[in-house]
C-alpha cells in the first residue's frame, strides 16, 4: 500500500526555521514529481512547493519565494521543505504530494504552529 509520511512539524517561535520531511514507500518515489501543501484554519489547501521527478526543476508559490525552499533525496525516497523566518500567518498543516501519469498520493499531514 502507497504511504506518504509526513514529519518534522511543530510549535516555534516567529522567525523561527523548521525543516519537514516526507518518506515515501510502495510506489517508484524517484519517477514521480513531489508537492507540499498546506492548509490553515478555516482555509482552502493551497500549493506551497513542487520538485520534478529529478530534483532539477521547483516551483514555489509566489509569497514563499525565498523562505521556503524544497528539496529530494531520491536514494531516501524523500521529499524535504525548509521553511525559514516562519510567520504566524505559516500555521497550518502541511501535507505531502506524490504526482505522475494519474496517479496522485497524499500524505496525512504535519501541524505547524507559529505562535508566540
């Protein structure tokens, strides 16, 4: 059975750096593009960041440019997002996305909490 499991979220502080995590298991992880997620409070899911299949291409959403940076170990069957100078309005949970040729995986989700 495909598993995306997500990790390395948490309470931090305004300004504050988290780096979250994502394994993957049961499907070809180095064929297939990663995306992070997230969702806030009361918010639609929104597309955070996305790496090609082989690391060389990755896009972020237009606020996080420059905070937030993606990255992938394919010989860990792992997908990673930096995010650095975290602001309260960065609470949400994150979720983690496995994307090739119709077939979409989703992970359950790391909280983060920026708060003071």
């Amino acid at each position: 059975q495909v598993r995306l499991v997500e990790s390395g979220g948490g309470l931090v502080q305004p300004g504050q750096s988290l780096k979250l995590s994502c394994v993957g298991s049961e499907f070809t992880f180095r064929h297939y593009a990663m995306r992070w997620y997230r969702q806030a409070p009361g918010k639609e899911r929104e597309l955070v960041a996305g790496v090609s299949s082989t690391g060389t291409n990755t896009n972020y959403a237009d606020s996080l440019k420059g905070r937030f940076t993606i990255s992938r170990d394919n010989a860990k069957n792992t997908v990673y997002l930096q995010m650095n100078s975290l602001k309260p309005e960065d609470t949400a949970v994150y979720y983690c996305n496995a994307v090739a040729d119709g077939a979409n995986y989703w992970g359950k989700g790391t909280l983060v909490t920026v708060s003071s």
